[in-house]
C-alpha cells in the first residue's frame, strides 16, 4: 500500500504537463522485453530464486486525442490492453506467468520527439505452479493457478518518425491472489524494459474543449462492503468478512479530493486466528473492529482510485495487533447519488481481504 500511494501521488502531481505535439496516431502496437530481479522481500526468496526473471509484453494502445475535457486535462492519456509472460526467477519452484490486464498511460511530458509517461495495470494472471503439499512446498508465494496482476512502468519513448517509437524503463510487478487462498506472500518484481511502438494508423489533430470551472463541494458517502478470506493456517474455507463506513469528502481539485471517515469491520475469521497457541482467549466482540480513515481520491470522470490510511480506535485487531489499516478501491458513480467499489484492504504491504461495496451519497 506504501508503493501504491506513492505512485497514484506522483501520477497525480505529474499528468498535468502540456502537450507540445499538435498531433498524434490513434492506434499503437507495441512490444516490450525485461530484464530484472525478483524483490528479496522475505528469507524464502534468497533460497529459492536462482536466475534473473525474463518478462515479455504485447501491449495495443488507443491514444485518445480530446473527445471529452477530462481527456484534455489529462495530457491525452493512452488506454490499452496488455498481454504479459514471465518467469519468477525458479521455473521448478515458482514456474511462469501469463496475464492479461488493461491499463491507462499518462504522460507527464510530451514533446515532439519524446515523452515521459507513467503506466498502471491491473488484471487477471496464470500462475504455472503453485502450493502444494505434496508436490511443491517450498512454493509459499503462490497458493493458487489464477491470480490478480499489477503493473507500474515508468518510461521514456523516443519518435524515430511517423511510425516508429524506441521504448526504455523500469517496470514494476505484483502478483498474488489477494488472500482468497493460502499461503499468499506473493511475488514482487523490479525490470530494466526495453520496446518499440508501431504507430498503426495515420496521426489526427488533438481536440481542444471547453474545460467548465471546477466548484469546490463537500461529499458525504454512507457505504456497506462484503467479502471472504483465508485464514493463514491453510484452511480450504471462506469466511465472511464486511463493513460499515461513513465517508466525509472535499472535492478540492478536479483531479484530486481528500476527505475522512468511520468504518466498523466484522471478520468471522476471528475466532479460527485466535485458536492458534499463544493468543488470547475468543470473545464475540472480537469479531469486530473500529476505526477512522483519512482518504485521497484521484478522479476521472465517473471513474476514481482511492486510498484509505486508518487507525483502529475502539474495537482493535485482537489477532495480530495491527494498530493501522489501509484500502485501495476502484469506485464508480452509476448516478448523483448511487456508486459501487471494489476494494482491498490490507495492513501495510500485508493484503487481508477484497470487498465489493455499494453506497448511497449527496453532496452540498
């Protein structure tokens, strides 16, 4: 969550550069290999990884050119599919991956024979070997064949000509399976990447619109979330976990709100995770916990990314005794007054369980 919030921050800051190039292609292929490392985050990752990670990426990009004004104040963002093979560093342990995620390109500098650009995915990958048992115990990163995937490429592109681009930067990926199955750790990569882009079809003229002013308002959310988890004893059954907030929003910029919250959690995991020796006696109450947020929302059109740092006051984690908690949501307003989520909370870089949510708010 720490990585999170310090790339939607520096996406913030950056995408708001302007573009110098009048006009641009509409549809790119582009092609990518890496080169990097497998992050030694915990004491398996030095015994089992053996050789650097190779990683390859087909990726078909739309450059949007201004249909609407959030397209424009966000320097002209590229979105795209990408399709991605790669290795972990141990075939017989920790095998290959394939994935297939969209993703969105924001770039804080344009010019007419280069750009800096900022790059985030999310999707779905396959994962060739996972946990088992009998077969395959060493492998304690992934507990499941298929797995969520996140991108984050930072990158310069150099304009040969009219079709071609030279592509180089450092990669960033993560892959796991948000705890629905055990053991989870997960597996943390960083890559030099090197690629070229064809420019398929003819260059068009950037649109210009007319951007309205932006008023400043308060939001108030009312939102429940439900979900499952794992427990990390390996157990094969799903537990019930949910969610009550109130969210208080500012709708400072366009692009950025800030705002401050309440959440109550229940997790019927709880009873499971303190029947392990050396924890405390199981009471009812300690199903729940309580506790206060803050919040930053990056915003685009009826799309945005939120991400939550709380305290536990009150009802507090009686099984490992965290004392903060994070959420990173994917949140979408259907109308002025109804939006839905999907969510992950964790604690610190320690994922505990996704949501769906839906809430009814207002504002004034």
């Amino acid at each position: 969550m720490k990585r999170a919030l310090a790339l939607l921050l520096f996406l913030a800051v950056t995408s708001t550069g302007h573009t110098q190039e009048k006009r641009a292609s509409q549809w790119h292929l582009q092609a990518m290999f890496s080169q990097g490392v497998v992050l030694p985050e915990y004491s398996f990752v030095h015994s089992t990884t053996q050789t650097p990670i190779q990683q390859m990426e087909l990726s078909f990009l739309k450059q949007s050119k201004g249909n609407s004004f959030w397209q424009e104040i966000y320097n002209y963002p590229k979105f795209g599919l990408a399709l991605f093979a790669g290795s972990h560093g141990n075939p017989a342990i920790l095998g290959h991956e394939i994935a297939v995620y969209p993703f969105v390109s924001l770039s804080s500098i344009r010019r007419k024979k280069y750009s800096w650009d900022q790059t985030i995915g999310l999707g779905l990958g396959w994962a060739s070997k996972k946990f088992d048992l009998d077969n395959n115990p060493m492998n304690i990163a992934v507990g499941s064949h298929l797995n969520v995937h996140f991108r984050f490429r930072s990158s310069f592109c150099w304009y040969l000509n009219q079709r071609w681009n030279l592509i180089t930067g450092i990669n960033f990926h993560h892959f796991s399976n948000a705890n629905m199955k055990e053991p989870n750790l997960g597996i943390n990569t960083v890559s030099i990447a090197f690629g070229a882009n064809y420019r398929i079809s003819p260059d068009q003229e950037y649109l210009h619109n007319e951007i309205p002013v932006h008023e400043a308002a308060n939001e108030f959310a009312f939102v429940y979330a439900a979900g499952g988890k794992h427990t990390r004893a390996l157990q094969t059954d799903v537990y019930f976990t949910s969610s009550l907030s109130f969210e208080f929003k500012r709708r400072w910029k366009r692009k950025f709100w800030w705002g401050l919250g309440t959440d109550l959690f229940y997790d019927s995991a709880t009873e499971v995770e303190l029947s392990t020796p050396g924890k405390k006696s199981y009471r009812p109450s300690d199903d729940f916990r309580s506790g206060l947020h803050l919040s930053q929302e990056f915003v685009y059109q009826q799309f945005s990314f939120v991400l939550q740092e709380g305290i536990y006051l009150g009802l507090i984690d009686q099984v490992n005794h965290n004392v903060m908690y994070n959420r990173a949501i994917i949140r979408y307003k259907w109308n002025p007054h109804f939006f839905s989520h999907i969510s992950m909370k964790s604690h610190l870089h320690i994922l505990d369980y996704p949501e769906v949510g839906f809430a009814y708010y207002f504002s004034k």
